[in-house]
C-alpha cells in the first residue's frame, strides 16, 4: 500500500464524524438514512461521508434493490494493521535490544 493510501485512510479516520460511522458500522451493515438517523447527521453529510470511507478504502457498499447498505471494509483495516504492525516491531525490537543490553550490564 502507498503512503497516499495510509494519508487517505488516516485523514478518513482523523475525522470525528466519521470515526463515529465506522464505530457504527461495527455493529452491522447500515444504510445511509439509518447511518444519518442513528448519529444525528444530515443525510448528505453523512453521504459525503461514506463516500471519503469509501475512497479511503474502509467502507464498501452494497446496492440491494433500491438501497444501498455501507458495511466496514475489513481488507482496509488489514492494511492499517499491517502497516502500523511494521512500526510496532520495530519498537519491540528496540526495547529487546535495550532489556538484553540492561541485562548485559548488570552481569
């Protein structure tokens, strides 16, 4: 994945209104009439929304009859996990290489 796609999903996330989409979207698949209902939001914001999720690859949609249900896109939030995975390990390798060094020390 490219960092324009993470700097898209970050900015998509970032965003309080749609951070509280995707907590709802945890619970199940949703239109954007219950999305808006559900939240308090107007029904072309929170249009506007979904279609950013969408863009950031977090949300898919699912067009059945005439609606169209939104539902969390878990191969987006694979690739967050897997970036920020990187980072983590690298952490983790710092602070075993510190404990193994302290340990050093101390014999």
């Amino acid at each position: 994945m490219s960092n324009a796609n993470h700097i898209k999903m970050f900015q998509a996330v970032g965003d309080e209104k749609r951070h509280k989409i995707l907590e709802l979207l945890q619970g199940g698949a949703k239109t954007v009439g219950e999305i808006a209902d559900e939240l308090g939001y107007l029904q072309p914001q929170t249009s506007k929304h979904l279609k950013i999720l969408h863009e950031a690859g977090l949300v898919r949609v699912e067009a059945v009859a005439n609606k169209r249900f939104y539902h969390l896109e878990k191969s987006g939030f694979i690739a967050l996990q897997n970036w920020l995975s990187s980072y983590i390990q690298q952490w983790e390798d710092q602070l075993d290489r510190l404990e193994a060094h302290l340990k050093e020390e101390e014999s």
